[in-house]
C-alpha cells in the first residue's frame, strides 16, 4: 500500500464522477476514459493498480480532474466532489455486505464472459453493468444523486451509461480503500497527491 497506489486509484473515482457529469450536463462523453473506466470493473482479479486501469494515459482525464478538484488555485466543481464522496459513501456500505459482495462479483464475471463476443461498449454490455448497479448498489437508503439536463438524463442509453460509471467509480473506491485511501488524506494530504497526479500526467 503506498500513497501513490491510492492516488491512482482515487483518480479512477474522480474520472468516472467527471464522465457522470458530461453525460449529465452535455450528453456526451470521451470514448477513450470511459471505455477505461468500465474495463476497471471487469478486473476483479488484478495483481496491481496499474493493471486494473491499464495505461496510465488511460486515467488522463481522472488524473486532470484530480488536479483541479484537489489542487490550489483551481475552480472546483463540486457536482464531481459530491459524486466522489457518494462513491465512498456506497463502498463503505458495500464492503460491509457479503451477500451484495458476492452478487456484484458473480454478476461482473457473467458480464466479463459476454465481452468475449461483444465490445465493452456495445450498448447491451452497458446496459447489463447499468442492471447490476440497480440491482445492488442503488438498493442501499442512500443514493447518489445525479444533476443535470432532464432531456440528457432522460435518455435510456445515458441512464445505463451512468450507471455503469457509477459501478466503476465505486470499484475504484473499493481499490482506493484497499491501497490505504481514506477521506482525511483528502483534507491532509491534498498536495502530496496533486503532485503524485502531475507526475503521472
């Protein structure tokens, strides 16, 4: 565990909160991270943090999104904070429940079979990561809340592909947990991370 495995993992979380939010507020998303995002939940078995996210040009747009959330000087966001912390709110709860554990774990393996035929992003493998949120984690009394433009969210296509990143961004959380990662390095260990981030970048 060091801070450097956590920041990555962190910047896996902060990625799929800002990918939420472009689809929320434009309807659109860059196919590259999002793609990257969803391939993070599939690696259930990864011997590191680099191999769960791949390259690390594939967390671009998370480790940018870190910077800005985190660094000083710079406009924060804080539809990305509260999805962020929503995120860690769902791990804590999750990691608590075996039963809801062991359903995620069977239903992202039946997800990773089918990917031998279908592209991560063809829509009915979206739309199974999107049921299995619903099924599981949006089962809990507490819920992250999306913002943005009805005619957006109203889309199914949309609704699935939120889901599905909502999934990944809590993956990452349970994988920044496991790195050692806890809210108070968000307060106390801000630069250190930012700094970790602009390296990686």
């Amino acid at each position: 565990m060091s801070i450097e495995n956590s920041t990555i993992a962190l910047a896996g979380m902060y990625q799929s909160a800002k990918l939420v939010r472009d689809i929320a507020r434009q309807g659109l998303i860059d196919q590259e991270p999002f793609e990257a995002s969803l391939n993070s939940i599939l690696k259930i078995d990864a011997s590191s943090v680099e191999d769960v996210y791949g390259e690390s040009v594939a967390l671009k747009l998370g480790l940018q999104t870190l910077c800005k959330q985190l660094g000083t000087g710079t406009k924060r966001t804080l539809e990305i904070t509260h999805y962020v912390l929503g995120m860690m709110i769902l791990e804590r709860k999750l990691i608590k429940n075996n039963e809801m554990l062991d359903k995620i774990q069977s239903g992202v393996e039946a997800i990773k079979a089918k990917t031998e035929t279908l592209a991560l992003s063809d829509p009915e493998i979206i739309k199974d990561l999107a049921t299995l949120y619903t099924e599981t984690l949006s089962q809990f009394n507490f819920r992250i809340k999306v913002n943005g433009e009805r005619r957006f969210l109203d889309n199914p296509n949309n609704a699935d592909k939120v889901r599905a990143l909502l999934l990944a961004g809590i993956r990452s959380g349970v994988l920044w947990r496991q790195m050692g990662g806890h809210r108070l390095q968000l307060i106390f260990s801000r630069k250190k991370m930012v700094k970790i981030a602009q390296a990686y970048l």
